[in-house]
C-alpha cells in the first residue's frame, strides 16, 4: 500500500506494526552462525552467539576432515537443555570424477569406542558436490544420545555409493547442537 506524503511527489510505504516488531527483533538477537560466519571470521560469528568455539579433536591436524581412509572427528559443545537437533555445514575439499558418495553422520561422547556412538543420519548432496562450496544441513539428534559433559563428538564418514573411493575429501565445519 502506498501513499502520497505531500513532499515533492514523494511516495512513501506503510508498514505493517507486526512487521516492523520482526524486524527489530531480528536485528536484536543479530545474525545466526551461518550468516555470520559468511561475514566474520568463525571466530567472531562463535562469539556474537555466546557459544564456545568447536575444538577440534586434540592432536589432529585435519580433525574436521574425512577422506576415503578415515572419518572426520570434531568436537562441539553440549546445550543445558538435552539437544534434538544437530546443524553443520560440509564442505568438499576433494572430489574426485566419477565418484558418488553418502555422508554417515554420528555423535557421542569424546573418545567414546565406535560402538558407543550413535547413528544420526545420513545425508547428501543433492546437486553434484562443488569443490570449495559449503552447504548447510540439519538433522536429528538420536533419542537415546546422552551426553554426560560439556562436549560430544560429531563424525562424519564418506560411503561410496556406486564405486569405491579413492581421493574425495569433505570437512564438516560449524558443528552446533539445538535444544
């Protein structure tokens, strides 16, 4: 709707009350991780949030990578509230033609045997996975996923799907749990 001010020809647009009340409550609570995190350095964006930084897994230079040979292991930290949903984005930093593949997702306690951690889901690139292009996933906590810390542990796992793999690379970054 749009109305005649009586300035010069201006036009101006009224505005919805409910509206303006959004907006100004979107720019309180300021920009999510993932809109930050394109903006400021990952640090920066962890701290607008009030949440601590993920640690990678110690002594483990490409802890937030999974190849072929192994999976990637990243710690994040643990909401008061029991958390239901796990956000993270993956990025392809290899991948090589010909190769199609599924992303394995588990969470459990730090250092916790295989077997003690918990199958969240699987995912997958929809499109055909970039190299250097992050995309943004959420999926589920597992209903009997406890955590008695401070910290879980996010792994990632690549699984081939129509021929072995030999050199695809993936980096899970920005690991958060929701409440």
């Amino acid at each position: 709707m749009t109305a005649h001010d009586g300035r010069d020809g201006h036009l101006f647009r009224r505005t919805h009350p409910l509206i303006l009340c959004l907006a100004a409550m979107a720019a309180a609570i300021g920009p999510t991780p993932v809109e930050a995190a394109g903006r400021v350095s990952p640090t920066a964006a962890t701290a607008a949030t009030d949440a601590p930084a993920p640690v990678p897994e110690p002594g483990a230079d490409d802890a937030a990578v999974a190849t072929t040979d192994a999976p990637g292991r990243i710690l994040v930290s643990v909401p008061a509230k029991p958390p239901t949903r796990l956000a993270f984005r993956l990025k392809p930093l290899t991948v090589v033609p010909g190769e199609s593949f599924i992303v394995d997702v588990s969470i459990g306690e730090p250092d916790a045997a295989p077997s003690g951690l918990h199958r969240a889901g699987t995912v997958a690139f929809v499109d055909p996975p970039e190299t250097g292009r992050a995309r943004s996933f959420l999926i589920n906590v597992p209903k009997d996923a406890h955590f008695r810390g401070s910290r879980a542990e996010v792994t990632i796992a690549l699984v081939g799907l129509d021929t072995p793999l030999h050199g695809s690379r993936v980096e899970i970054a920005d690991p958060r749990l929701i409440p």
